[in-house]
C-alpha cells in the first residue's frame, strides 16, 4: 500500500489527526511528569516497567493515569 501524503488524507482523517496527535502528547507528558514525580509507594507495580509503557501510543498513558496510580484520599 502506498503512502500517501497528509493533504491527501480525507479531511475527517486529517481533522482527526491534527485534534488527536496533541491530545496524544499532551497525555503523555501528563503521564511522564506524574510518574517522575510520584513516590514509588504510590504506583502499582516498579516505576521501571511503567517507562515503555508511557510510550505505547495510545494505551500506555491511558493505562498508567487510570489504572497505575494508586489513588490519594
């Protein structure tokens, strides 16, 4: 299959992208930032194996935010 160039995208797959690739980021950073941060005793599983897991696109910051904080209160 043969790539094509982004202005040869459908708009609604070009109005995806250009809306979705920074949300993307933007959850990555927030993830990073929140796993550098918080103390060990405050995730679930070792930190190491959280790493890679931030940069599975697009689960991985998902999973952490979600699912591999404990939560506070």
């Amino acid at each position: 299959m043969a790539r094509r160039r982004f202005n040869e995208l459908p708009r609604g797959q070009r109005v995806a992208t250009m809306v979705l690739a920074p949300v993307e980021m933007v959850l990555t950073a927030v993830a990073a930032v929140d796993l550098a941060r918080r103390p060990q005793r405050q995730i679930r599983g070792p930190k190491a194996a959280w790493w890679p897991v931030l940069f599975i696109q697009p689960v991985g910051p998902v999973a952490y935010l979600g699912w591999g904080r404990h939560r506070q209160g």
